[in-house]
C-alpha cells in the first residue's frame, strides 16, 4: 500500500461517515483533514512489521471514525447555538476535534 492510497482510504472513511450524518468537508476542512491522514499514513507505512503494521492501521481507521464523530458532533453542537450550516465540516469542527483529541497517534 502507498502512501496516497491509504491516505485516500482514511479520508473516504471520513467522508462516507460524515455523508451518513448528512454533514460534508468544506475545503479547509478537508485539506487539514486530508494533511492530518497523509501524517498518519506514513506513520503507520514505517512499521516494519506487517502484522503490527495491519493491526495499527485498523486502529487508525477506527481512530478515523471518532475524528469525524467528533467534528460533527462540535458541528451539530454549534447548529444549535449559531447560524452554523447544518450540512457542514468546516475548520472549526476540526479544530475542536483535535483539541479535544490529541494526542491521537498516528496521527497528533
């Protein structure tokens, strides 16, 4: 696997999770998000052991998950307290996901 490839392959599960909460990555979001999967990504290429390897990937993709559920949660969250658009992921739900959650390897 390629750097690119599992760097596309964190963002599609950051995608796909926030489409099924109806929300979507405005460009900045996406662009920090897509910059903190590509750190990730090759992090976990480093490892040389396959198995450790496969087995931190899987992590990271469930660590993918509770990225997202936190954006949208700040999200839905500042729906409710501001004219925040209902349907987006921006910069500030990012944000307040990785301060709520770094250090996260591999990622923060």
């Amino acid at each position: 696997m390629t750097l690119e490839e599992l760097t596309d392959r964190f963002v599609d599960i950051a995608q796909t999770r926030a489409k099924k909460a109806g929300r979507k990555f405005l460009p900045e979001a996406a662009n920090d998000f897509r910059n903190l999967a590509t750190t990730g990504a090759r992090t976990l290429l480093a490892i040389t052991d396959p198995k450790k390897r496969d087995q931190s990937i899987k992590k990271a993709e469930k660590d993918i998950i509770r990225w997202t559920d936190a954006m949208i949660n700040e999200a839905m969250r500042l729906t409710r307290v501001e004219d925040y658009p209902r349907d987006a992921l921006g910069e500030r739900t990012f944000h307040a996901a990785k301060l709520r959650l770094c250090p996260l390897p591999p990622f923060c």
